[in-house]
C-alpha cells in the first residue's frame, strides 16, 4: 500500500451537513472505509465506520441542505454523538492503518473531496484534535476518476459505469455514499492494474 500510493494511505470518506460553509454548518453525518491490499495489488473495500452527529453549540443548518438528507436530523433514533466522539471514533482506525500499512498520513477519498476534507479539518479544528491523520490539502477524487474512467462526474451515474448497483433511496447517506465511493475507487485502481504493462505504479 505505502509503495502504490507514495506513501499515503487511501481513505474514503464521505460527510452529510447542514450547509455548505465547514466553518458555520453542521456536521451530521460522517463515514469512512479503510481498505486492504492482497498479495496481487488489488484493492478491496473494508466496512464503513459510520457516526450520527449532534449539530454543535450554535451550528447552522440550511433548509435547502436538510431537503437533500436521506434522514431526518431531529429524529432521536439517529444516536447521534459528539463531533469529538465521531471524529475519534474515525480518527482511531485510520491512524492504526496508517501504522500498520507503513504508511505516513493517510490522505482523503472522496467524491468533491476538497469539501468532505474542509469539513473533517474545520471539525477537528472545532474539537481541538491535534492527531487529525489526513494529509492538510491532498485529496483523491472520484469526479476525476470517474471522468477519466467512464466519462462521468456523477456518483450515480458511475456506478453502474462501473458495475455496481445504485440504490437511489440510500444516497445522501454518509455510510452509503462513502462505501459506493470506496468500491468506485477499488474498480478503477484495479482495473488499471490489470491494463497497466508498464513500470509497477509507486516503484522506484
């Protein structure tokens, strides 16, 4: 894993809110899925680690953003937790994976990636979380990737580009959203692997 990505360790992961400002807007829902690497370089999706969060003293939550959410934020059966506790309860696992895979940050997946990254840094900002794992800027983005692959920017119509199916009544959930995300990105990675004759991506 360390060799194939320079050093960093993928990590899909995909946030609900209240709006689109990191700084102001509420952090609702947020997931991420590790992956592993067997002996061949191929990549497979881990299960999403997944957490319902409480809105945060003060926190804005647009009614425009609310109609997109697949759930209702209000609703007491979320068992929703702290930002503090949904952040570590991600940030535990990935820095374990970043250990254990050698690697060293582990640098965010995701589909509009540079937000669901100001999102995750505003709220450990907001927490005061020094050992955020994910690298400060760098990203890897499935509109590309889906854009080079298949000709698509949209994660629905990706999908079934790239042989998943996609439940529509689903979307807009973090943990859903993140896992179509891990296995868009494992289809392309691998898919590449197989078609690639050249140098072994990563090598010296």
């Amino acid at each position: 894993m360390e060799s194939r990505f320079r050093g960093f360790l993928p990590v899909a992961v995909d946030v609900e809110t209240g709006g689109l400002v990191p700084e102001t807007d509420a952090l609702l829902e947020i997931a991420a899925v590790l992956f592993d690497m067997d002996s061949e370089g191929c990549l497979s999706p881990r299960e999403p680690i997944q957490a319902a969060v409480l809105p945060f003293e003060g926190a804005r939550m647009d009614p425009v953003s609310l109609e997109m959410l697949s759930f209702d934020p209000h609703d007491p059966q979320r068992d929703a937790v702290s930002e503090q506790e949904a952040l570590e309860r991600m940030f535990r696992p990935i820095r374990k994976a970043v250990r254990e895979h050698h690697c060293q940050r582990a640098v965010l997946l995701g589909h509009n990636a540079a937000f669901d990254l100001a999102v995750v840094h505003a709220a450990a900002a907001r927490c005061g979380i020094k050992r955020n794992p994910f690298h400060p800027f760098s990203t890897l983005d499935t509109v590309s990737l889906g854009a080079v692959a298949y000709g698509q920017t949209v994660l629905a119509r990706i999908a079934p580009l790239a042989g998943l199916e996609w439940d529509s009544s689903r979307a807009h959930s973090a943990d859903y959203d993140a896992w179509m995300t891990a296995q868009i990105f494992c289809r392309v990675v691998n898919d590449w692997r197989d078609r690639y004759s050249g140098p072994t991506p990563g090598a010296a």
